[in-house]
C-alpha cells in the first residue's frame, strides 16, 4: 500500500493516476476542508463530495483518474491505494 497527502485548492488537482489494466480501491481522507472529487473537469458544482476527516473508498477502474477541488484556500487530502503501474 502507498500513502501519500497532496495540497488541493481551487483548481483540480489529480490524486490517483491512471493504472494499467488494474482496478483499484483508494481510501480518501480530506484534511481542512470538504473536498469535490471527479474527473480531470471537476468542479464543486459537478462533483462528489467527501466531507471533511471522514474516510472516503472509492474503486477506480483501470485507465482512469481521479481528480480532486476544494472550494477555497489550500487543504490537504491523504490517500491511500495499492502499487500499480501507472501511465
């Protein structure tokens, strides 16, 4: 398993990277701020909402993303996922 945290803001930040012919289950935890996750066009009109420290799954299919916003500032999101070869 990997864990990582990334800084979010306004504009959409990619939190898990495509992985090659591989499913994925990803745990999110926002840190600050409710979180807006979706694809790359994700916006907090558009998107899903992960309240703020709650624990978040969500399965990603092989070959996509997942992208993250926040509605103001600088917050930070910790994800943790499974080693996958990603493109």
């Amino acid at each position: 398993m990997i864990s990582t945290t990334t800084s979010i803001s306004t504009t959409a930040v990619k939190i898990v990277s495509k992985a090659v012919n591989e499913t994925r289950t990803v745990v999110i935890r926002p840190g600050g701020n409710d979180m807006y996750i979706g694809g790359a066009d994700v916006t907090t009109a558009n998107g899903l909402v992960i309240s703020n420290n709650t624990n978040f799954s969500i399965e990603i299919p092989p070959n996509e993303e997942l992208w993250c916003v926040v509605g103001s500032g600088t917050h930070t999101v910790t994800i943790l996922t499974s080693f996958a070869e990603t493109v």
